[in-house]
C-alpha cells in the first residue's frame, strides 16, 4: 500500500499506509493527523482539509479542479501547490506522497 | 423589550433531526418553534452538502441533503413549526419544573416546558483569518456581517474573500464608502457572474480597488483599525490605510454558547441518558449529532429514533396529568387527523 507521510506545522511528521482508493483526507483521519478537520466529510464543502502539497509531488498529484478551487478560497495561508487532501484520491503512484498540513483550518 | 414568546418546546438547530423533532412532538400535540443561526433550514444538508447524495436513510436509497430537507418540511407541515432563522440562542436559564427562558442575539426571549439541543455540529459561525491580534478588531472594526449597511458610509473599507458574500457586499457598500478594496488570493472569483462583471467594471471605471494576494498585517489600537498588509502573489508586501475590514470566509461549525448552559460536556458534546435522551438537567434534551452515550453514531438515523423517545418524555412535562397512550400512524384514526389525511 502506498505510503503518505503528513509533516504538520509544528514538524511532526506521521508516515502511514493510504488504502488504494481512498482519499488523502481519509487516510489523514484514520492515523489521527489532527490537523485535518475535514468537517463536511469529504463533500467539497468546506475546505478544512487543506494540505501544501510537496513541491516535487505536486506534478503527480495535479491541480485541483475548478470546484476545489473555488473551496480553496475559503481556506489560509493557500500557496500554489495547495490542494484539499478529500480530493487527491490514494494511488500507487502516489506512494512515497508528503504533503504538509496548516496550523489552522479555518476553526 | 419585546414580547416573550411561550411555546411546549423550543429545538435550537433545524437540521433534519430537529425538522423531525417537530414530527414526532406534533403526533403528541407538543407544539414546537425553533431557532436556527443558518438563514435557512436543513442544518448541514443545507449548508453542507444540498447537492451530495446521503445513502443511508431507511427505505430511501437515495437522497440529496436538499431532497432530505424538503421531505422533511413536507412531512411537518401538518404541524405548523415556526422558525427563526438568521438566530443563534444565547442564553438559557431554568426558571421552572420545567420552564425554561431562552434568549436570542436577534433580541428575542422564549419561554418554553422542554428544550432540545438539536445543533448538530454546533452553530455555523464565520471563519475567522488567521491574522495576529485580530481579536480586539472584531465588531469594533473588524465585521464578519453587515447589520447595518450605513456604518460603512464615508468610510476606508476592505473586502476579503471571492465568493457572493464578498462580492454582494463589494458592490453593496462601494457606493457609500469614501473607498473600497477587494483583496481576494486570485484573479478569478466563484461568486455570480454578473456580480463579478459589475465589480470588474468599477475596477476598470476606478470606483474602486482590486488587489490579489492575502492580508498578512493589521494596523491600528483600541479595537480601531488603521490599515492592513497585503502580501500579493508575487511576495510583494503593499499597505493599505483601512477603517473597517470585512473577510468572508464561509461557515465554520462553532459548538458557541450552549458550553454555558450548565449542561455536563464531553469533549463538546452533551451526554445523554438513552430512553429519552435528556440531559443532566430535567427538561433538556439533547438529540443528534451533538450529543454522547456509549454506542452513539453520528447518524441521521439515529438522531430520528432519538427525536422519537425524546417526544414521549416531552409528553409527561408538557401535559402531566394526560396518559400517553401509544398509537401507530398507518391504524390511529386521531393520529391521522393531526396528519390532515383522515
């Protein structure tokens, strides 16, 4: 299974196994990355799962869509390789995926 | 002050399990108001996720939160609910066995035999920016709502976000203000696409400012803001000298004043007994997501069944000296004369 580490703000860093086909916000929850609070439960709605996508990552993991970035605008401190970690879907291309979580999401 | 509304019951939230709430009071002919700090009703499926499908309602394969919301209000009807929406319940004291007093930040004052706490998540309050030393700007000078537009006139405003919120009240204000900036983190905006032709065009006719980039600073003391930092895009630091700032940012879910109700809390949520879920304090109730008991699910399901044991309690406070006999909706002729189908 691949394997996503999360480095949150503080420096923590959490390196867990992402099942096949769930979402990088999912995976975040099930190891207890605190600081995805993901409260509309993956619908797109509320862009507190937002994650900094490693820079060397963030080709294989793509831009959001024009729907996600619209989310996107709800959240802070957004850099360019931002994304809401509900909508990068876990593959095995993405084994080795670090991405970073913000000190604050909104709440 | 105004009049005090008396009621049976009083439900603080008008997600789905509080629009059932109403339901299953109503069979028990308990009359039912409530109050929700949302503009409209249906809770998280309102505000949420109206579009997205929900796949476990029993005996409904497949409903949107829009969808679930409307049955609801259909199914209710009968039973004449008032609402009172755009209100967040801040105060509650016990004032009798049971008699509860209820205020709202809208001025409103309830007098109510039982109370539910069907508030889900908590109330949908703004996202506050995470700018240092915010605090002592907020409501002075910092605004997540207009309530008075003409607070603004002849004022130094600065807009922040880029959905319909930012944009209404960008062209809202701009004509009243002596100047108004928008400060959105890129170059397109998701509100409507004749609000953000109109903004363009007084950008373009110099009615009014444009900057993309984020605020980073604020300026000022007492509570009275005197400019912001805004770091564009390109890292370029620009200052602007502002009265007043307005960031809209969306919903997020606060669980607010109900902390200080003198109800027992576990980790922001209400304990409750599981036969007719009321709280440590006779005559509350706590249904939905946010109350707690060993087995709970955080289900729309259960927040139902849970309205439905919470109504036979509501019962005995509401009408003491009447025995509750009970009755089924598909046989009791009196049930369906409530319904308005016999």
């Amino acid at each position: 299974m691949p394997k996503i580490t999360y480095i949150e703000h503080d420096g923590t860093a959490h390196t867990v196994e992402g099942e096949l086909g769930s979402t990088v916000m999912e995976t975040a929850l099930r190891n207890d990355v605190a600081s995805i609070v993901a409260e509309c439960g993956g619908s797109c709605t509320c862009a507190t799962c937002l994650v900094h996508v490693d820079e060397k990552w963030f080709t294989v993991v793509g831009p959001p869509s024009a729907e996600e970035e619209e989310q996107i605008d709800a959240a802070f401190e957004v850099k360019p390789t931002s994304r809401l970690s509900c909508q990068i879907k876990v593959t095995e291309a993405l084994d080795g995926l670090v991405v970073y979580t913000p000190a604050y999401q909104g709440r | 002050m105004s009049e005090t509304i008396k009621t049976d019951v009083l439900i603080i939230g008008a997600g789905p399990v509080g629009l059932f709430a109403v339901f299953e009071l109503g069979l028990l002919d308990i009359k039912a108001q409530l109050v929700d700090i949302l503009d409209k009703v249906g809770g998280q499926c309102a505000e949420l996720y109206p579009e997205k499908p929900i796949y476990d309602i029993p005996g409904i394969p497949f409903i949107t939160g829009h969808g679930l919301t409307d049955a609801l209000m259909q199914q209710i009807k009968p039973f004449h609910p008032t609402f009172h929406l755009g209100e967040m319940v801040t105060t509650l004291e016990k004032i009798g066995e049971p008699l509860f007093r209820l205020r709202t930040d809208a001025g409103k004052t309830f007098e109510a035999k039982c109370v539910v706490i069907a508030a889900g998540g908590g109330s949908f309050q703004p996202k506050r920016p995470p700018i240092q030393g915010i605090e002592p700007y907020e409501e002075k000078s910092v605004f997540y709502a207009v309530r008075k537009m003409d607070a603004f006139r002849d004022k130094r405003l600065l807009v922040v976000g880029g959905g319909d919120s930012a944009l209404d009240w960008t062209l809202n204000l701009q004509p009243i203000a002596k100047r108004l900036t928008l400060v959105h983190r890129r170059d397109e905006f998701r509100g409507a696409p004749d609000s953000v032709n109109k903004m363009r065009a007084l950008v373009a006719a110099g009615g009014m400012d444009l900057k993309i980039g984020q605020v980073t600073a604020l300026e000022g003391g007492d509570g009275k803001l005197t400019a912001c930092s805004i770091k564009g895009n390109d890292g370029a630091l620009s200052r602007i000298e502002v009265d007043a700032m307005l960031p809209f940012f969306g919903l997020t879910m606060k669980l607010g004043p109900v902390a200080d109700w003198g109800l027992r809390m576990e980790d922001e949520l209400i304990p409750a007994e599981t036969a007719a879920f009321e709280t440590n304090i006779p005559g509350l109730f706590a249904i939905g997501d946010i109350n707690t008991y060993p087995g709970k699910l955080k289900l729309i399901l259960s927040g139902f069944h849970e309205a439905a044991l919470m109504a036979q309690k509501a019962h005995r406070y509401v009408y003491p000296e009447k025995k509750l006999v009970f009755q089924y909706t598909t046989s009791s002729t009196s049930l369906q004369k409530k319904l308005g189908v016999a």
